[in-house]
C-alpha cells in the first residue's frame, strides 16, 4: 500500500513533515494556553478565546487530513476545541523530540560511518583504533535505532489522528442521537415503500389481470350466443386465459419471486433475465447464500431496474453482476440505453428508500445519451 500512494520515500517524507510541523505548532499552541487559561476567568472573553481555539484546532485537523490521512472530525465546539489544544501540544513536543532524535541519530551515524571508511578512531574506543567487531555493532544497534525510531513517529502520528477524532469528531450521544434520526426515517421510509408496493400491485391488478378477465368473460358471452362461431371464440377464450395466466405469473414474480426463498438469489436473476424483454448479462459472484434481508433488495433493485430499462431506456443489452466488497453485496446494472434517468422518478426513489432501509447505498448515474449505471450497496455480517 504505501508503494500505491507513491513509494516508501514518499510516505516517510510525508510523515516527518506533518509531525515537524506539529511539532513546530505544539509550541505555539502552549504560549496560546498560557495566554488563554487566564482570560478564561473573564466569562466576557471566553467567546473569543473559544473562537481562536477554534481556528487553532482547525489548522491542526487540516494538517492531520493533508499529511496523515483523514480522521473523523466535525463540527465541534470552541471548548472542546480548547480541551484538544490542552493535549495536543504534549503529542506535537512528543514528536519534535522524535525528530530531534532521529536528527542527532542520523549524524551521529554519518560519522562513524566516515570514521569505518577513513580508518579514524572509532568513537567510545578507548585505545582509539577501531577494532574488527565494531561494523558489526555500529550496523546491528544502528539497524534497531532505525526500527524504534520509525515505531516512533508512526505511534505519535497515531496518537495525534486518535487524539483529533475523539475530540473534534462527534460524541457517543451525537453519535447514538444521529443513529435515532437514521432510524425513524428509515422506518417512515420502509412504510412508504411497502405503500408503494400496493398501489403498484393494485395497478397491475386492475390495468392487466382485470382487463384480460374482463375480455376473457366477453369472449365466453360471445360463444355462448354464437354457436357456429363457438369452436372459433372459445380458442381464443383459451388463448386470452394463457396470457391472464402469465400476467398474474408476472405480477407474483413483482409481489415476491417464488424461487428466492428455496433456490436463492442466483436462480431467481436468472429467471429475471430469462423474462426480460432486453438481452441481460449475468454476472454473478457471491459463494454463499446471504440472508433475506440482503437478497429480497437485491432482487428487486435488479428487477425493477430491468423493468425500466425494458420500458423506458431503448437499451440493447443490460449488464447485471453481483458482487462482494469487503462487507458489502454489490448489485449494479449497466445499460447502453438513451439515459436521462431521473433519481428522483418514483421508481428509483422507491428503490433508494429500499435499499437506505437496510443501511445500504444506493446511487444512479445517467447521463444524457447514456449509458445508465444504477448500484446498490447492501451491508452483510460477514
């Protein structure tokens, strides 16, 4: 990893540059405690001491963010903001001294490596020649320096991420107060969704299986009173009731996939791509089985994003995987169709709400012209 973000070299410079100028700033940070401890006694002037702890402590997060990677710090308060500042310069004197050290190491080393290589005496021999033992022992303790001083500055740097998240990030109570509001509208969402579902079963019910009884009745009526059409009518009475089969087979297939529950979700995208009115790829990855609350959501984002795609998209193919990220079930569906999808359209909001409902998320990109790319992050326990 630390080759990825550009070598060894790299990251190390990074590092010794944040912790210098921590260091740097922990002194100026504890003039400005000095100075600040005292007004603290005038409650008119704690404002402005907060403001400016503020500012300090801002600074310091920037730093943490640009040198050591990002830690999790928010909005907080100037008090808190000064109770950081309290600590923090003890962590940014901590680090100065480790560089200060690994300063005086490194010349001091420079020189006895100069000594071995001219044949001066050795420092701390006592008869001032150097004897065949000690380029061994300069390399051995210098080799075990190296490693504690990097043990070092990685612990400090630790330290001072650590630090600045749990006093600049949020509290357990904001913490736990946010997971509230997470879930009471996750809640209202996943009623909404359920609402969702009937009035859209009502519609497939009324404008597809309805109608078809409704012609099928026609047709009897009609061969009923025309014997020497009968044969003729009741053919077609067949017909119409094959399609008010397959209609009530869609909208069972739209309410809950029978095939879920025994055969899993593998079995059930492949019968969706199987139905659907546009060439679906399937890509699917997952090893094991997972949990209803993982793939109920995951076959319906698939499914009523093939449907839109097939009603809306003028797409030639569909591409649909499903993978593994880490915790994460991953579904994402691809089309080459005209785009312009509109996130906020009942369909795909309906689908967010499905997926926030499990603490998944959910995005869309469609660009005019295309292509659509809809994915769908489902959290799992293992």
């Amino acid at each position: 990893m630390l080759f990825e973000r550009g070598g060894l070299l790299r990251r190390a410079t990074r590092l010794a540059a944040g912790l210098a100028i921590g260091g740097a700033g922990a002194f100026a940070e504890l003039a400005f405690l000095i100075c600040a401890v005292p007004v603290l006694l005038v409650p008119s002037a704690r404002p402005v001491v907060f403001a400016a702890a503020r500012r300090i402590a801002e600074f310091e997060r920037r730093r943490i963010e640009r040198y050591h990677g990002p830690c999790t710090a928010e909005d907080y308060s100037g008090k808190r903001a000064l109770q950081y500042l309290g600590i923090r310069w003890l962590i940014g004197g901590l680090g100065a001294g480790v560089l200060v050290l690994i300063l005086l190491g490194a010349a001091t080393g420079a020189v006895m490596v100069w000594q071995m290589v001219t044949g001066g005496e050795a420092i701390g021999s006592g008869d001032g020649e150097m004897s065949w033992y000690d380029p061994i022992t300069f390399t051995l303790f210098g080799t075990l320096l190296v490693f504690i001083t990097l043990q070092g500055l990685l612990g400090v740097e630790s330290l001072d991420r650590r630090l600045a998240s749990h006093f600049l990030g949020p509290t357990a109570q904001e913490v736990l107060r946010r997971r509230v509001s997470e879930l009471t509208v996750s809640r209202a969402e996943v009623v909404e969704v359920i609402n969702e579902e009937r009035r859209r079963i009502e519609r497939d019910l009324h404008d597809g299986v309805q109608q078809r009884m409704v012609a099928l009745g026609m047709l009897l009526g009609r061969a009923s009173r025309r014997p020497d059409q009968a044969a003729e009518l009741l053919e077609q009475a067949r017909e119409e009731a094959g399609r008010v089969l397959l209609d009530l087979r869609e909208v069972t297939w739209r309410v809950y996939p029978v095939g879920l529950d025994s055969d899993g979700l593998h079995a059930a995208l492949e019968s969706l791509a199987e139905r659907s009115g546009v060439p679906v790829r399937l890509r699917y990855e997952l090893t094991e089985r997972h949990p209803g609350t993982i793939e109920i959501p995951a076959y319906f984002v698939a499914s009523e994003a093939v449907t839109n795609v097939s009603k809306h998209a003028r797409a030639t193919r569909i591409d649909l995987s499903v993978t593994r990220a880490g915790t994460m079930v991953v579904v994402r569906i691809e089309d080459d169709g005209i785009g312009g999808a509109d996130p906020a359209g009942s369909g795909l909001s309906g689908l967010a709400r499905r997926v926030a409902a499990v603490d998944g998320a959910f995005t869309v990109d469609s660009p005019r012209g295309g292509p659509t790319v809809i994915t769908a992050e489902l959290p799992c326990a293992w």
